[in-house]
C-alpha cells in the first residue's frame, strides 16, 4: 500500500501512517542502523518501504505461478479451514454467516477524503471480543491462552460477535449472510415501509410544497429540506465530530457547499456518507431556489448552516406524523424502488439473455447514480491501467511479427 501512488502522495495518509509507525518503532525498542546503532526516524520521504514491498510482490507472484491442482488444494484446505465458522445454529435452523473473519493489522484507508486515512489498524485480539449466544449454547473456545471479553445473551440483537476498532472507535459485528432468513426478513420489512409511504406521497408532496411559502422560517425551511430530499435522494445528514469524517447530508449543509445560479439552478458540492463526493448540478422549483436564497443571505458565510433551524431528528420527527417509522432514509428506499421498478417497466420482453442483462444494469446503474453510489477506485487502479497502456503500445509490434510469421509459414520460408 505505501508504494501505491494514490497514497504516497497524499500528505494526510503520509503523516497519519508516519505518526503510528514512530510510534509502534519506539514501543518495540526503537530503530537501529546496521551496526546496531540507537538511529532517529525524522522524516517520512527518507523512509524505503520497497523491501517488504518486493517481498509481498514475490510471494503474490509465486501464488500467481501456482499450478491448478495447487491452487485447488490451497482453496481446498482453506475451505476446510473455514468451514466451523460459516453457519450457526439460528432458533434450531442452520443459517449461513456472513462476515465471520476478523479484519487482519493493516493501514486504514476509508472512502474519499477521510481524515484518519493512513492510521494503523491494530490487530484484534479475542480480549476485546464480546460474543453473543444462547443461554443454553456451548460457548466457543477462544485461541489457546486468550479469553473472550465478554460473552452475551442478547435475544434482541442479531449480531452473533462484536469488538471495537482502533481508528474511528466504531463497533464491528459479526452478523448472518445477506441471504439467511434474519437478513431477508430484516429488508423485506425495510422494502414494505418504504411500499407503505406509497400511500402518503401525495399528500406529504402537497403539504410541502404548501410550506415552501410559510410564514414560519422553521416550517419554510423544512418543506424545503423535505423537497430536496424526496426530488433528489439526499441523505438527511447527521453531526459529525472532530475526529470524524466532515461528511453532510441535507440538514447539515453548509453556505458553500451550495451555490445558486438563476433563475432555478442550484449546485450541490459536498462530502456524503463514506466522504464520498455529492456533485450535482440541477434545476429546482423556483420557490425553493428564492428559500435557499433567503437562507444564505448575509450576515451568513462559509461554515454557517443554511438550516439553521432544523435539525434530523426535528424532521424525522415531523415525517413520522405521517406514517409512523418514517424518516428521510424511507424516502431514498422509496424513491429507488419507485425508479428502478419504472425503468424495468420499460425493458423490452424480446431481446438475447444478454440485451436484456444489459437493460438490467442499465436500470441498476441509474438507481446508483440518483442515490450517489460510487465504487471507490482500488488502490492498485494507476499501476494497472500503466500496465494495460504498455500492452496496448506493444500490440502493433507483436501484430506486425504475427504477419510476417504467417507470410514465412506460407511460403515455407524461415523469417
């Protein structure tokens, strides 16, 4: 990772990595030149990190070079390896685990502009790990010498396992795979309250656009909070702190994350869940763009809030006096099922498999985009993409020795 180009050059990831290795290099009796010398590590540009860089690139290579019938013994005593941990005993039913492997040491990197990009991940120990089980289940024996940190009862939650990161302080869970029954049952509920809003969409538009003109800046500024995320998937937004990701949502945007061209035209530009990137440039009703007017107007500037007034839970709050359980979150699963059953209206009954697996992602695809879905560009993107451009380059040249081998082969001429 540090020899990827994407991280190298980030001064974020480099003083956040350069911070804990000092750290971790004084902990375990400081640096030492090859005479044994006590050395000072000062600055992270003086470090060459291509050793340890090649050695993992020969061991990738050396898998890569693996016959077949190696590879499938390796994949064979790794399934066997894993097979205790993928299903558990669920109320008397086998149930598949999903995510049963615990993240190993590594360099954290998030999603977009994270601020602890580059911080090492810590190994996690079975100390720090809380298990949740039956009553009457065998509790399941730690790594020789370790204990668990706690074992659990908990009939309400669905996690099976749990600890805490380093990086973020957030809690991690071992839960069921995507297709056990807990899951399905867990999004089929989620999928039927968002059918639900269904029947009070209309009215929940009509009074919005109603309060678009209210009197009350607080209600003005929640039809229009309400708008944007029912016409444009916003997320609602939630406070984040110091040591978060500055990520937003549409409570909690800020005088320059939008900026307003007439006579309708607003231009959204901020960091969203994940830090990934909002950009989107659209045209409103014109009540809402004079509201959004009227809510930058000075004395506001960079870093105040355009609504000031409203917070997520005040809206979730006034949403859910319509439907109980609604929030925000309702509507970006209403409004993308609403758009991708539409686009699937449209696909045409005749066509090859493939056409019609086309049609699919299509659909898909523009589901993606209004919710702002992106896939994050891997690590190794630039060395791949510098690789493939070297074979493009070559291909005229191996062409042209191609042809001349035919014509020699023809001619039963040596070249």
């Amino acid at each position: 990772m540090l020899n990827s180009t994407h991280n190298v050059e980030n001064p974020i990831f480099q003083k956040n990595f350069f911070n804990d290795f000092q750290a971790i290099i004084k902990k375990t009796g400081g640096a030492k030149d090859p005479q044994g010398k006590p050395i000072q590590i000062k600055e992270f540009s003086k470090c060459d990190f291509r050793t340890i860089f090649e050695h993992y690139e020969k061991l990738r290579a050396e898998k890569k070079a693996m016959s077949a019938a190696e590879k499938k013994a390796a994949k064979a005593e790794k399934d066997a390896a894993e097979a205790p941990y993928m299903y558990c005993m669920w109320d008397g039913r086998k149930q598949k685990v999903g995510n049963f492997r615990v993240e190993p040491p590594a360099l954290f990197r998030g999603r977009g502009e994270h601020p602890k990009t580059g911080t090492v991940k810590t190994r996690v120990m079975p100390e720090q790990i809380t298990i949740n089980i039956g009553k009457d289940a065998p509790v399941p024996a730690p790594p020789e010498g370790h204990r668990w940190k706690e074992v659990r009862h908990d009939q309400e939650g669905t996690w099976l396992a749990m600890w805490q990161e380093n990086v973020n302080g957030n809690y991690k869970y071992v839960m069921l795979a995507a297709n056990s029954d807990v899951k399905g049952q867990s999004d089929y509920k989620k999928f039927e309250k968002a059918r639900e809003l269904k029947k009070h969409i209309d009215r929940i538009r009509k009074d919005y656009k109603k309060g678009l003109k209210d009197e009350l800046m607080v209600n003005r500024q929640r039809a229009t909070a309400v708008y944007l995320i029912d016409q444009f998937a916003l997320r609602a937004g939630n406070e984040k702190g110091e040591d978060e990701a500055d990520t937003v949502g549409c409570c909690s945007l800020k005088f320059e994350h939008v900026t307003l061209k007439p006579p309708n035209t607003v231009v959204f530009d901020f960091l969203g869940k994940d830090s990934i990137r909002y950009y989107d440039e659209v045209e409103v009703d014109p009540q809402v763009f004079k509201n959004l007017k009227i809510f930058k107007k000075p004395p506001k500037k960079e870093g105040d809030e355009i609504f000031d007034r409203l917070t997520t839970s005040a809206l979730n709050k006034h949403l859910s006096s319509y439907m109980p359980g609604l929030t925000a979150k309702v509507f970006r699963t209403y409004n993308a099922s609403y758009t991708m059953a539409t686009l699937l209206k449209k696909m045409s009954a005749t066509g090859t498999i493939p056409e019609k697996v086309k049609q699919y992602n299509d659909a898909n695809r523009e589901v993606a985009i209004l919710c702002n879905h992106k896939r994050t560009v891997a690590a190794g993107h630039a060395d791949q993409m510098e690789k493939l451009s070297d074979r493009v380059s070559k291909q005229p040249f191996i062409t042209s020795y191609l042809i001349l081998d035919q014509l020699a082969i023809s001619r039963k001429q040596p070249i």
